[in-house]
C-alpha cells in the first residue's frame, strides 16, 4: 500500500517531464535545440504564481472545470498499477467507473469551456464531445478482450505484474491490434497530432487549447497537470504492453518500465513530427480505425480462446 | 382495507373535490395538491413496506358480477409503486405553483382531476392480477393521460400531439388485447397463470405481439413517435410524471409477460436487447439534432428505455444461458435504471418547466446564461444532466454498471450469447458517450454562456413548490449514487418475483459491487477535497480580475456569435446522416456586403418519416376500400347486429 501511494505521488511528479520528452523530439525533427527537459514545471511553477482574470460571462462552473478534471485523473491514476506494482486502489468492475469518471472530466470541461460565451470554446467543446464517444467503444470492446483473456475487470489485472505477459501469452497476435488501437486513443484522448495540434496557433484548428483558452493562471495550471496525467495514464497502457515482462526485482521492472514509457512519448513525438493535423471531418475515420482493430482483435479471439 | 386502498382513495378525492372549487383558485389547488399528495406518501409507505416484508396483497372484487377484479402486489409490483408514488408525489407538490392562471382555474381543476385518475391507474396497473383489471386500469392510464396531453387545447399542435398519442396507445391497446386473447383462447382462464402451458411458438407470439403493444407505451423504437410529440405539449410535472412513470408501465408489462409465459429461451432476450440497442442509440442521436428543450428530453425518454432493455435483454440470455447471477445483473440493473430514469428525467422535465415558465420560450437556441439567475434550478438540472449522462458519482451511473457488470458475465459465454452482450457493452459505450454530448449541449447552452436572446435576460427563479421538488430529485441522483446498496437490493427483490426458474441466489456479490460503487464514490470527494485544498492554498492573496471572454483577437463580439445547440451537434449528426437524415435551410451567401439571411435545420426521425408510407397508408388504403360498409343507413345498422347475433348465436 505504501509503496503503490509512492509509485502514484512519483507518477504524478514525473508526469510533467515525460510530456516535454514529446516536445524534444519534436524539436531534434525540426532540426532546434528545444526547450529544457524540465519546461513543464517552470511553466506550471509560473503559472501557479500568477493570479487570475475571469470572463464576466463565466460562473462558479468555470472555476469547477479544472478541479475536476484534475480530480478526474489524479483519481483514475489510484487504480492504475504504475511498473507493475499493485495500485492504490482496486476493485471487480474498476475501468468501467475509471472510463466514466474520464467524461465526468471532460463534461466538466466542455462545461468550463462553454460557461465562457466564447465561439471558439464552443466549437472545441463540440468536438471534444465527438471523438472520445468512438474512443469509448473501443475501450469497451478491448475490456470485453482482456475480460475474455483473463476474466478480469480491473486494471490491476490486465497491467499489474506478470498480467502482460499472460496476456500475450493467451492471445499475441490480436494484442498487436490492441497496441495500435490503444495508441490512437493516446493521441486522441489527450489531443495530439494527427487528432488535434497542441502547438498551433490557429483558435478554429483547435480542440482542447481552443477550450481552455480563457484559463489563466493556477487554474490553466491544474488543467496543464491533469492533461500531464493523463496522457501518462494512457501511456502506461501502452508501455506495458508493449514491455510486458516481469523481472522479478522491482528496481530492475521500474527501470525498464520507465524505459517503455520513454519509448511511448518518444514514438508520440515522432508521430507528430511526421505526420501532419488530418482535416477535422477525416479525424472520426482515424479513431474508427482504433475502433475496427479492437473489434477485430476482440472477434478473432473469440477462437482461441474457449 | 388495506393502506393501498386507502390511499388511492385519498388520491381520488384530492383530484375529485376541487372541481367544485374552481372560484378559490388558490384553495382548488391546495386541496388537490395536499390530498394527491398525502395519499402518494401513504402509497409511498405502503411500497416500501411490502418491498421490505415481502408479503403478497391480493384483493378481489366482482365487477358487473361477470369478472373479478383481481389485485395483487408482489415485490416486483411494489418496486414499480415506490417509483410511481415518488415521483407523482413531487410532481403534484411543483404543479402548486407551476399551474398558475387564475383564469384556466375550470381547466387546471380537471387537470388535477385526470392526475389522479392517472395515478391511480398508474398503480393500478402494476397491481393487476388478471386480464381483464389489467386492461381496464391500462385504458384508464391511457385516456387519462391524453386529457393531460391535450390541456393546452387551443394550439393545434398540442391537438395533434394529442390525436398521435391517443391513436398510438390504442393501437398498441390492440396488440396486448391480441396477446391477452391468445393467451386467453390457449388457457381459457383471464388469470396470467395459465400462460405457462402455452405452446412455445404460441409463447413467442404471444410475447412478440406483447412487446410491440407495451413498447408503444414505452417508447421503443419504432414506436415512439408519439412521445416526442406528446411530451412538450403536456404541462412539464405532467411530462415528469409521463416521461418518469407512465412510460415505464410498458417495461412492467414487458417483463411480466416474460414472466407469465416462463419461456426461458434465447430468442426472448435476443429481440429485447435488439430493440434496446436500437432504441438507446437513435433516441440519442435524434435527442441531439432536436431544437426544443421538452422534445430533446421526451427523446432521452427513448434512449433510457432503450438503456432499460439492454439490461433486461442481457437479463433474458442470462436466464436462458443458466447464469443467474448474469440474469440478475441485468434485470436489477435494467429494474434500478427504470426508478434512476423516473428520478433524473423528472428532475429534468421540472427543470425545463422552470424555465419554460420564466422565459416563455423552450427553443434551446434562444436561451443562454440562465444559471446565473436561476441558480438552485441550473445546479440541480446539471446534477440531472450528469446522472442521465451515466457519469459516477451518480445515480445513473450505478445502474448502467449493473447492466455493463451483467454484460461482461455475458461475453464469457458461447457465440451468440457473446455477441449479443458484446454488442449491448459496445451500445451502451456509445450511448453514455452520446448522451453525455447531448447534456453537455443543453446545459452549455441553455445554462451557460451570454442570453441570446431578451427572454432568456433578467429572469427570476420564484416558486419554492417548484424548487422543492428538484432539490429533493437532485439530492435522491446523488444518494443513489454514493450508496447505492438499499436501492440495488430492493431492485434484486423486484426481480426475485420474476420466478426465473433457479432458487434464491446469494446477494453477497450485489452487495461487495454496492460497496465498490460506494468507495469508488468516496474516493473521488476525497480527492476533489484534496484538489479543492490545493486550489484554494494556490489563489490565497492572488489578484483576481473580470474582464470580457477572450475573443482570440476579435474586439466586437456579440452574444450571436455564440456556437449555438445546432452547431455544437452538427458534427455528430453528420456521422449519423443515414439514420438521421438533415434538412438544411440556408439560402447561400453572395455578394461582398451580403444581405440578411437565416438558417434553419430539421433532423428527420425516420420512424416518424417512413411509419406513413409503409404502414400507416396501406392500412388506410385497405379500409378505403371497405368504406361501403359505412353507409350511413340506420335500418341495415340495425341488420348488420341481427346478423351479428344470429352468427354467435348458431356458431359459437
């Protein structure tokens, strides 16, 4: 128990330095030096330092759009197991609340955005309600494979330990598409190229800048975390497949978690180095193709597995 | 004589009584609403008892000395009380204040009087014991209910509401007499219990005819193009009582007969979850493309029947699959959403009527920013959105995870059963992603924002017998959702009534998921505390300063510049064009300095498009046809029932 809270402060503490790992190597590609690996905390340190200015179109909601996204994946984060270590918390039936505690998030978020009378806001607001409704049913359908796999519904028994292993010892070739569709939901979850463009500068090509851009100050900050969390929540999914294997020493496992989950941010990077915005009507066929893997990898396992 | 007597009788008079009142305008509403609303809480209390005792009432009385009228209440009739009571109780306490035209007082009167028959009906139902009460109390439900739907009978549309739903819950009136006539030609008995003998393709008849004739009631796809018409033109308590309660009629009817016919097979599950599916996710879909506030939500009606059968399909297949803890999950999750529905969507339905009654208007597109006067209705109509859309820490989310618990069970099993649970889990995914959409559009923009329009400004929130009611509905959406533990086993014993053919099943795992639901919950306040500590420590002597929104550069904006419902749903609509086809109106922009111009869309429902060209004109076609039998000739009338007559009389 101790050392699962450990794990989790630590996630928290280093979520913000795997996210400006992205933006290294988004700069190596363009051929720039890049900003310091420790850019996300000056900017969090700053922005927690300022005060705030508010819309006068914006009520108490506005105010609560930060917490609880925040709230959101900081408690999503309890009941995921981080190297391999048993999390926080468990229970039977965990994800499902975890993916709906996720849309208490992002309503709250559309709710912030939509509180400031702001077309811009709305318009990011109504696509973020868009893609993530497809996100959720491939989710779905990879809990109704790993359920299947292992007859589990937490996430503790798909991530924690040797899970990964047994996992692709049961079904490998289907994983791979679950590898695939798992990353498209990284990308479009936590708004990267090619979904969304975190570094444009255009409001009306935007999803979630669009959306908070009336935040300032400690609230953009707790909104800057809860995105850094998140995206290291989805990212352990990946980084623990895709290294499923159990040393045995905890050291060496976190060591190596740490390594997969390197890899992650950086395959994220180059995916957005190489690879340009879609156009907003072609971003629902990009995330149905997560949604075809899954169902694919799901249906095909329903042979091998009896 | 029993409570339950008691207090329909109490019910009647409240509604009875003020018809002679009508020149106390203020004492006819305050008898009315202080008499339906004692007997609902004496109702409410007898429920309750027999939900916790368990003991069976039955009550007989002869009825034109040719058929008894049975009742009976057993848990499952008891669970379906406590919604009907629950609601119909808050709903007559806001209608204090809601019904407020001295100069209607004859109508409100009568209003109040249909009411009451409604609710007794209403209770009357789930507490039939045979055919022929139970048709009887169904009708009385249904003409009741259309004398609600037509209150405000001067606008033609309301009239025209009216004449749908009324053709409506008769048609489906003739599928459950055809049901029950099959029933009755195979057992001979107007008793329910003959039922079980019944051939099994007989069975399957029966219950299909069955199900197209309470879905009708329900609002099952494709038969609910009533509802969305009726709801908006019902005063809103009646819209709560009718979209919380009424509908749900239809799901007691539908499990019922599953029950009476004792056919576990897998077909049974496999149409209801099918309907379920469909039902759930273009009551969503069509719910988003609508523009007025009381038919959006009359279509979340749709979406959380559809919700409601997933569950009680994935139930069926359980029971045909011999799981019964997969059967349980799903029917109690399917039963607990039926009472989380009634609560949230009458919560909501007040909330509309609130607004509605300030503005004047329930045209999404012309309202905006009303949280920041009406505060206590935008916190509680939020709190609705967010337990409608399923999110924890919620009474919806409780029992979308029942059903999605009995779903997993279900993908466990062999082929069929593993696509169909397959399929619901996916549905339901996508219908919770839908909905939450949908609420996050008309909170967004009928709450939140600048008013786009002078009726949505300076508006008041006065009327504490409005308030009152959403208050408590807000806080049951919260109390459901924290500790859900009594309201899942109370649904567990509903479903026990079922007779699903096994013994009585251990409860510990219903109440280990309970207690998860209940941690998980307080999980998240701990945490919402923490960051909540952690803000507060953040903006301790920060300076805090109001300016405009930011416009991203654009110095002159203006409150018609706000992305409107129709633009915040124009994308996910255009993904779901094939079953939701757009009409656009906007003539094109020319010229450099481009004249006024307007756009206007309309999303097609396409039960509602196709239902007259392929049924509804052949039907009328077909009779067209037999027109000479109406002549108009008194004396070959009095020939046709001679002749009538003398058939029955030589061949039956």
């Amino acid at each position: 128990m101790i050392k699962s809270i450990i794990f989790w402060l630590l996630a928290m503490l280093l979520a913000p330095f795997f996210s400006a790992v992205i933006l290294k190597v988004k700069a190596f590609f363009g051929g720039k030096k890049g900003p310091p690996l420790l850019i996300n905390y000056y900017t969090l340190i700053k922005l927690f330092k300022k005060g705030s200015v508010y819309s006068t179109s914006t009520t108490f909601i506005f105010k609560m759009g930060p917490m609880v996204s925040l709230c959101s994946a900081v408690t999503v984060l309890l009941f995921l197991p981080i190297a391999g270590q048993a999390p926080v918390f468990s229970f039977n039936g965990d994800v499902i609340f975890i993916l709906y505690l996720m849309g208490l998030g992002r309503f709250f978020t559309i709710a912030a955005a939509m509180d400031t009378a702001s077309p811009f806001e709305g318009m990011g607001a109504a696509r973020e309600a868009y893609f993530p409704i497809i996100c959720e049913a491939t989710m779905f359908t990879i809990l109704v494979l790993f359920y299947k796999l292992t007859g589990e519904l937490s996430l503790a028994g798909y991530f924690s330990g040797s899970q990964p292993a047994e996992l692709w010892h049961a079904a490998g070739a289907p994983l791979l598409f679950v590898i695939m569709a798992f990353f498209i939901i990284l990308l479009t979850e936590n708004s990267r190229v090619p979904v969304d463009d975190p570094a444009t500068h255009l409001e009306l090509t935007m999803i979630h800048e669009v959306m908070v851009l009336d935040h300032s100050g400690p609230d953009l900050g707790l909104i800057e975390l809860g995105s850094f969390i998140k995206l290291f929540f989805f990212s352990t999914f990946v980084a623990r497949l895709i290294c499923p294997f159990d040393m045995g020493n905890p050291i060496l496992n976190t060591a190596m978690f740490g390594v997969a989950l390197l890899l992650v941010y950086v395959a994220a990077g180059i995916t957005e180095s190489v690879m340009a915005r879609y156009r907003m009507d072609r971003v629902p066929q990009f995330v149905l193709t997560s949604f075809a893997l899954a169902f694919f990898a799901t249906v095909i396992t329903l042979e091998f597995v009896k | 004589m029993d409570l339950f007597f008691i207090s329909l009788g109490i019910i009647l008079a409240g509604g009875f009584f003020p018809l002679f009142l009508k020149r106390q305008f203020l004492w006819m509403k305050a008898v009315s609403v202080f008499g339906i609303a004692t007997g609902c809480l004496l109702g409410l209390i007898d429920a309750g008892r027999h939900l916790a005792i368990s003991g069976n009432l039955y009550a007989s009385f002869d009825y034109l000395s040719a058929f008894s009228l049975f009742f009976t209440i057993d848990s499952l009739a008891a669970f379906f009380l406590v919604a009907i009571f629950f609601v119909s109780f808050l709903a007559v306490i806001y209608g204090f204040h809601y019904m407020d035209k001295p100069e209607k007082a004859a109508r409100t009167a009568v209003n109040f009087f249909f009411f009451s028959l409604l609710i007794i009906s209403m209770a009357l139902v789930v507490c039939a014991g045979n055919m022929i009460t139970f048709m009887l109390a169904w009708e009385i439900m249904s003409l009741s209910s259309f004398f609600l739907v037509i209150y405000d009978h001067q606008k033609p549309e309301n009239r025209m509401a009216g004449y749908l739903y009324f053709v409506f819950s008769h048609v489906g009136a003739m599928f459950i007499f055809s049901a029950f006539g099959l029933m009755y030609g195979f057992s001979g008995s107007f008793g329910f219990e003959g039922a079980a003998a019944l051939p099994e393709p007989v069975k399957l008849i029966v219950f299909v005819l069955a199900f197209i004739g309470f879905g009708s009631k329900a609002g099952v796809f494709p038969f609910h193009v009533w509802l969305p018409h009726a709801h908006p033109a019902a005063p809103s308590h009646i819209s709560a009582v009718m979209s919380g309660v009424m509908i749900k009629t239809g799901i007691y009817g539908i499990m019922r007969m599953y029950s009476v016919l004792g056919s576990h097979t897998m077909i049974f599950g496999e149409i209801v979850l099918v309907a379920g599916m469909v039902s759930g996710i273009l009551g969503v879909v069509y719910a988003l493309g609508q523009h007025d506030l009381k038919r959006l939500l009359a279509y979340h009606s749709v979406e959380n029947i559809g919700i409601i059968l997933i569950g009680l399909g994935l139930g069926m297949i359980g029971v045909a699959a011999g799981q019964p803890v997969m059967a349980v999950l799903g029917f109690a999750g399917g039963l607990l959403h039926v009472l989380n529905h009634s609560i949230f969507k009458s919560l909501l339905f007040m909330g509309a009527g609130m607004v509605i009654r300030k503005t004047g208007t329930s045209a999404i597109d012309a309202l905006g920013g009303l949280i920041k006067n009406m505060k206590i209705t935008g916190i509680t109509f939020l709190i609705g959105s967010l337990a409608i859309s399923g999110l924890p820490p919620f009474n919806g989310f409780v029992s979308e995870f029942f059903i999605y618990m009995g779903g997993f069970r279900g993908v466990a099993l062999d082929r069929t059963a593993f696509a169909f649970s397959l399929l619901g889990i996916i549905s339901l995914a996508v219908i919770g992603g839908l909905a939450l959409a949908c609420f996050s559009k008309v909170v967004g923009v009928v709450f939140q924002g600048e008013p786009r329009s002078v009726a949505a400004e300076n508006v008041d929130e006065k009327g504490p017998a409005m308030l009152f009611p959403m208050l408590v509905l807000a806080g049951a959406c919260i109390l459901i959702g924290v500790y859900p533990k009594i309201f899942i086993l109370m649904a567990v014993k509903g479903v026990a009534s079922l007779e699903l053919g096994y013994g009585r099943i251990p409860l510990d795992h219903f109440i280990e998921l309970t207690g998860n639901i209940t941690r998980a919950a307080s999980i998240f306040f701990g945490v919402f505390l923490l960051v909540l500590a952690l803000r507060t420590l953040l903006y301790r002597g920060k300076t805090i300063t109001r300016s405009g929104t930011w416009g991203c550069g654009f110095t002159q904006p203006t409150v018609k510049m706000q992305y409107t419902g129709s633009s915040y749903a124009a994308s996910i609509l255009e993904f779901f064009k094939p079953v939701a086809p757009l009409n656009e109106d906007h003539p094109a922009i020319q010229g450099r300095f481009p004249a006024k111009t307007h756009y206007h869309s309309h999303v097609h429902d396409i039960a509602e498009r196709y239902m007259g060209s392929i049924i509804v004109r052949p039907v009328q076609w077909v009779f067209d046809q037999l027109r000479w039998i109406q002549h108009g000739d008194i004396h070959l009338y009095i020939g046709y029932i001679l002749l009538a007559i003398v058939v029955l009389l030589f061949f039956v």
